[in-house]
C-alpha cells in the first residue's frame, strides 16, 4: 500500500468535501479516503499495483477541484 496526501483548492463546504472523497473513493485500488476540509487536504492510502497518484489527481480535477502541487 501507499500512502499519498493531496493538496486541493476549491473546497470551501461540507459538500465539496464529500464531492472529493466520492470521486477518489470511486477509484479501483482506492482502500481509503480522508478528506480535510480544514487543511484542504485528502490522505490517500491505495495499492500501486492497481493505480496511480495521478489517476488520483485526475479524479480530484475532473471532479471540478484544483490539485496544488
């Protein structure tokens, strides 16, 4: 397993919260999620055999959110 933190810009509700985890959470080889609105951050743990920290990513900017490096 690994384990990622991402850096995202746009969230400002409970319900851009739960939009962000929903579309990693969809991801195959997701194991889990946490999303902090606060710190404006989601901790990702996943199995790198199955996917990647880009497809991650991608889930988080198709979902309508910035990642910030």
């Amino acid at each position: 397993m690994a384990q990622e933190v991402i850096n995202i810009r746009g969230m400002m509700c409970g319900h851009c919260q739960s939009t962000v985890e929903k579309a990693i959470k969809a991801i195959t080889g997701v194991k889990s999620v946490k999303v902090d609105l606060g710190n404006k951050q989601a901790t990702v743990e996943y199995d790198p055999a199955i996917t990647d920290i880009n497809k991650i990513k991608k889930a988080v900017t198709d979902a309508g959110y910035e990642v910030v490096a």
